[in-house]
C-alpha cells in the first residue's frame, strides 16, 4: 500500500477543545457524548491508549474508523480471537521467500564454502552470513510491528482483546507503554510517529491490571433515549421521526428482557431502515413482531421479544391467559377449548358440578367389561390355581410383625 502524503494527514494534537472534537465527530456521523470527546482529546495530548469496555454494538470498533476518518490516517486493526499468537500480532519471518533465495544463490553459497577445509569451517563459514537471512528483507509485520514501523501515523485498533489469550495481552505490554516492539533477531524498533492506539472488550473475561493502567479507560454503555433517537437521525433511515422515537422506546424495552444478545445501536438503525423500506405508517405488535429478527438473533431471545411486544407497542393490550403451545407437559396437542369431559382447572369435576371420586365410582359398575377382560368368556376358562403354588412361591416372603 503507498504511504499517503504527510501534510494530507492532518495534526490533531492540538484538538482546540472537547468541544471541537464532538463537532469534527459529528461532522463525519459519529455523535460522541461529552466523556467520550474528553478521553479521546486526553489521548490526542497524552499520546496514551484509550481502552473502551462494554456491551457488543454501543460503538467501539466505530470509534476507530471514526477517528480515522477525522484525521485522516490509516487504520489498522488487529482482530483478537482464542488461541490467537504473536506471530498474527506482531511479525514472522518469510520461510518461503527465505528458501526461494537460497535456491537462487546455491552457486554463490557454494563458492562461499569451497575454501573450507572440513564441515565445521563450513558451518562457521555460513553462520556468518546468516544474518542477511534474518533482515528486514524477509519480516513479513502483522498489524503491531507495522503500526510501529509506519513511516506515516496510523490509528492502531486491537478489537475484541478480551477474547485473545493472556499471552497477547503481555506482548502487548511493551508496545502500549513506550510504542516499540522487540525482534530478537534484529533489535527493538521504535515508532517513528505514535500511533493513536484503541482497544476494545466485551467483558468476556477481566483484563489485567498491568494493560489497563497503560491506558486511558472508558466504559461505554448504551446511550440514553434522546442520544439514541439522535443517532437514528443522523444515520437518515428513511422512519419518520415519530416512529424513531418509539421504535427507540421498543428497543429499550427488548434491552430490560433477560436475553442472550441485547439489541445494539447499529441494529436499531437497521431496524429503522427496515420499517422505511416497508412503509410502515405506525408500529403495531404484528409489524414489529414480523421483523423483530432483525434485532433479535437468538431463538430463545426471539421468543421472549415475540411475547413482551405487544405490551411494549400497547401497555393496555390483552395477552392471552393460555398460548396453544403450553407448558403442562401433558403430551397432546389440543388446546384449552377442548370437552373431554374433564375441566383444565385440574378439579376434574363432573359437567353437573359432581365430586370426580363419585363421578369415577359411577363409571366402575360390574359389567362395564366383558367375561374375557376378566379372564374368562372368549379367552377360555379360567385355570385353577393348585393349592400349594402360592406357598411354594411365596412361603419365603413372611411379613414382618
């Protein structure tokens, strides 16, 4: 990638103020709220990290690419998961371009050794040269190293550091408190210019105190409903300004639910669009419910939001006291509009109000059977039993006073 000319990336060391950074924010589509422009001034002046914790989706990652755009450097980003080593943060040597060069050169290598007298002068002979295989010729940087090595400024996004292993975070140590990485086989490299260096956690797992307290720190959260209906504007989704404004209230409203994944801002957005592109004229539980899925993407999640929507689009709404899918574990399928002669209140009672013992009696009368559910009639007649068959079975079993 060609590096961009100096003097079009523009110096915002000397933000004039908190309030100049929220509006060249706002200019680019990114509303900060007062906190968020004071760290990010701090971190302009300080030339320290700014480490964001909080939920999925309230505008971290966007911060990054925002600050970018505002001034005009390149972002670079470093995208952590499990198991994740330096060797996909910071650099590797380039094996294949290493052994490709010594094929080329098989000819002057063995010209190189041809004056050795035995193995072990060769191998001294060699070891010698070994560093023009261990140059910068052949390190190939991941996203730290080149962040250090970038002859312009960068903005360094490490997104997502709570999902990498402990061992990232102690590479990291180095880099984000005197921005310069170590390459044993070269020395340490030192950033030309600081980067404005952002990292990002969902609060999966705890970050050590040795990597916050080499940042600034800021929890993000999800803004209130005013900042929230702002932010819906600004993206223009085509909603009209009423419906934002209650599609906002919906969407606060799934966030208060015990659900896997809240709603985020970004989807909010999307779900605005949706409705615009629908044409939706007013927000009805079976429009909302229709397209809740946009917001909602979790099974069980989609469940809770499906049964808490109408109540939120209408607070005088009436929920049905039983839903066709139930939960008494009786194993059919029928709903609570059935006659079976049995009443769902389990009472059990007769239709005529009757006690469901004395119902039950009625129903035991001799005969209700015929001979052969008796062991008898069709099934042949019945057996004698011989007289000592039950003692020789059971003479054992003696009850006990």
């Amino acid at each position: 990638m060609s590096a961009r000319p100096l003097d079009a990336v523009r110096d915002h060391a000397g933000f004039a103020d908190v309030a100049d950074v929220i509006d060249q924010f706002a200019e680019h589509g990114y509303l900060a709220d007062e906190r968020l422009a004071t760290t990010v001034f701090l971190q302009a002046h300080l030339e320290k990290p700014i480490l964001l914790e909080g939920p999925a989706g309230v505008g971290k990652t966007q911060l990054a690419k925002s600050l970018a755009e505002v001034t005009g450097r390149r972002l670079l980003r470093l995208q952590c998961y499990e198991g994740q080593d330096e060797t996909t943060a910071l650099y590797e040597w380039d094996y294949g371009k290493q052994l490709l060069y010594t094929q080329l050169m098989r000819e002057k290598v063995g010209a190189l050794v041809a004056d050795a007298p035995d193995l072990a002068s060769a191998v001294d002979t060699l070891a010698g040269e070994e560093s023009v295989f261990f140059s910068e010729r052949f390190l190939a940087a991941r996203p730290l190293l080149e962040a250090i090595r970038s002859e312009e400024p960068v903005i360094l996004l490490v997104d997502e550091v709570d999902r990498a292993d402990e061992a990232l975070e102690a590479v990291l140590l180095e880099l984000l408190a005197e921005y310069q990485v170590s390459v044993p086989e070269l020395g340490t490299f030192r950033a030309r210019h600081t980067p404005y260096v952002i990292l990002t956690s969902n609060n999966t797992r705890d970050l050590s105190a040795a990597l916050k307290r080499r940042c600034l720190h800021l929890f993000l959260d999800y803004p209130d409903a005013e900042r929230e209906l702002d932010i819906i504007r600004s993206k223009r989704t085509g909603l009209s300004d009423e419906l934002a404004r209650q599609l906002v209230g919906v969407v606060r409203g799934l966030r208060e639910l015990d659900l896997r994944k809240a709603p985020s801002i970004s989807e909010t957005v999307d779900w605005a669009r949706t409705l615009a592109v629908l044409g939706a004229e007013e927000l009805t539980a079976e429009t909302l419910s229709a397209t809740a899925n946009v917001v909602v993407k979790y099974e069980r999640d989609l469940r809770r939001a499906l049964e808490a929507l109408p109540r939120m689009v209408d607070p005088n709404a009436v929920v049905p006291d039983h839903l066709p899918d139930h939960g008494h574990g009786h194993g059919h399928g029928h709903g609570h509009g059935h006659d079976h002669g049995l009443d769902h209140g389990h009472h059990h009672d007769g239709a005529d109000g009757a006690d469901g013992a004395e119902v039950r009696r009625a129903k035991d009368l001799p005969g209700r059977h015929d001979e052969a559910y008796y062991g008898t009639g069709t099934m042949g007649p019945a057996r004698p039993v011989p007289a000592g068959q039950g003692a020789r079975s059971f003479g054992s079993r003696r009850r006990p006073f």
